[in-house]
C-alpha cells in the first residue's frame, strides 16, 4: 500500500498543472499520483498522460466528462488506495523541504496507530504580493505526537483548517459520507468541514506544506467572481448548516470549532448578498436564515444573536454600509478576498 495518494482535479489546466506535478514526484515509491482530468478542453489531457507514461508507477490519469471540482475530487478519492490522501489543486504546489519531512512522519503514523487526520500549515502565494501569508496552527494544535480535540486550543477568527492543510485518513475520509455537489464551486468548505465529524485523533506538522496560489481574476475566490456565482455559495452553506448536528457532537472544542467554521462561511455567504446591492439577493439572505431558523432553531439563535449574524442582520441602508465596512476591515486583518 502507498502512504499518501494525492489527488490532482485538473480542468483547462494546461498553463499551470507541469508546476504542481513536478513538486509531486519527488514522493516517490511512498506516493500516488492520481490527475483528473475533467472535461478539459486544452492540452490538459495529454500533458497527463506524458507524465503517466514517464512515470507509470507513481501517476495515473482518469478521464470523466466535466462535472466540477467536486466530481473530480470524488473519482481520486474512490481510486485512492493510499493509507492517507491529499487533494493538491493543480495550479497550487507542494514545498519540497516540507514534503520530505511530511512523507517521514506519515510512514510512521501508516503504522498500527494511524490518526484520522494529519494537519500541516499552508502559504497564501498571493499574486504581486512579495509577503507571504502563512497559516500555522502552533497556538492550537500540539505538536510531535497524537491528539484529541480536547487537547487543542481556540483557533482564532480567521484561522480555520482548510483543504490546504488537511491529510485525512483514506478510510476517515470515506466513512464520512462526504458527498459533494456537481458543478458547484466552494466546495472545498464541504471536504474541510463534513468529515471532521468522524476525526478524533489528529497529529499536526509545523512545516510549510501546500503553497496556494491565489489572485488571478477567473478564480473562483475573486470577489466578483463569488457574487455571479452565489447560488453555489449557497448550496454549500446549507449543505455545511444541514451537517451539523449540534446533539451528536459531544466533544466541546470540536463544536466550538465546527461552529466557528460555519459562523464565518455564513457571514462570508450574508456579505456577499448584502456587497451585491441586488434586491434579488437580499432576499436570498432572508431565506437563508429562514433556513438556518427552520432546519435548527437552537444553532439559528447561535448563529443569529452572536456578534456577526447581530452584523449581517442590521437593519436597513446604514446597516448594510456598517456590515460592508466591518467585512472590508476583516479583508484586510485576516488576508481573504
């Protein structure tokens, strides 16, 4: 069995996907490569297949009719028959330092005692910006050895375990019933958010890991881009909102966490129709904290009577321009688009 399957989703990636590939060999005999293509158009399809044919032992291409992010990730993670699994997007890449002592310690934890989860911290590669932004998780997660939930610390505001950082166990992964949506953006909060249910055990790596490159217009994460696209953005929510059973989580730090998370992607999702200045979404933000209220009355009084959904809900023209003004000062602390 290899230690680590990595799953590369790859669509019209033909510009940027050699980068992300070639900081993936270096796993060698301990790593799986596995590139989707999905749909692609371009020449993504046969920049795979040179590197299966260079290298058949460590990379295999599957082809499948376009269906998303989520659907590409969903191919890797069924054929993935490493002990752990990683989803690298194909226009980010791995350091190599990192990756050297990242396989190190997944080989010892490949043995009898395999946490559900390993955690790495993750740079922001921010287009034109020469400071990079990393996300560590030192002031919350123990370091050298296995732990609970209970063990951690609060994650600050802003400070969340994204797909970037995330190793999960491959079997961890699939129990989770995590299913993603076709044809939807953002569902990269669903992989980070959904199986973190079934993870009890986690070990965290201070080390550099995943380098995510962010800043081109046509990302999915450009403002503008969110707000054409809020309809996916939604979905995601209420599918994140319909997870979380507050009785069934019985470890403390983990609701607080699993919580927090939510909070931070409902007001993300409240902004952004608030941001749009459209009559058509401000209603959209009323249903969806109807929603919220119908689906669970105690996380709607959560939610709503904490300090942000007090933000998003303010009434009228100058509460919105105080919601917006709060949300650009975030922008600016925490680093997000």
């Amino acid at each position: 069995m290899k230690v680590l399957s990595i799953v590369v989703p790859c669509y019209n990636s033909q510009d940027y996907m050699r980068r992300c590939i070639d900081s993936l060999l270096p796993g060698g005999d301990d790593v799986e490569i596995l590139i989707v293509n999905d749909g692609s158009t371009d020449k993504t399809g046969a920049i795979a297949d040179e590197y299966q044919k260079a290298y058949p032992d460590s990379v295999t291409v599957f082809y499948q009719e376009n269906g998303g992010h989520g659907a590409a990730v969903t191919t890797g993670v069924t054929y993935s028959t490493g002990a752990f699994v990683k989803v690298v997007d194909s226009d980010d890449w791995l350091d190599a330092a990192a990756y050297k002592e990242t396989l190190a310690t997944l080989r010892q934890c490949a043995g009898l005692e395999q946490p559900d989860m390993v955690v790495t911290n993750f740079v922001y590669e921010k287009q034109g910006k020469k400071r990079k932004k990393v996300m560590r998780y030192t002031n919350v997660l123990p370091e050298g050895r296995i732990f609970t939930w209970s063990e951690t610390r609060r994650f600050r505001k802003g400070q969340y375990l994204l797909m970037h950082s995330i190793i999960y166990r491959t079997s961890v992964l699939r129990e989770s019933g995590l299913e993603l949506p076709r044809h939807t953006f953002y569902v990269d909060n669903l992989y980070a958010y959904i199986p973190l249910r079934k993870v009890n055990t986690m070990r965290y790596l201070d080390v550099d890991f995943y380098r995510y490159f962010i800043g081109r217009n046509e990302q999915s994460v450009h403002e503008e881009t969110m707000i054409k696209k809020i309809d996916q953005q939604l979905l995601v929510n209420r599918m994140m909102i319909a997870s979380l059973n507050l009785v069934d989580i019985r470890d403390k730090r983990q609701f607080v966490y699993l919580f927090h998370y939510l909070e931070i992607v409902t007001m993300i999702s409240s902004i952004l129709l608030i941001r749009s200045g459209d009559k058509e979404n401000l209603h959209k933000k009323k249903l969806l904290w109807e929603f919220i209220r119908d689906h669970n009355k105690r996380l709607y009084n959560k939610l709503r009577y904490g300090f942000l959904g007090w933000l998003v809900n303010l009434p009228g023209i100058i509460g919105r321009d105080i919601s917006i003004s709060v949300y650009e000062a975030s922008q600016r602390v925490f680093g997000f688009n």
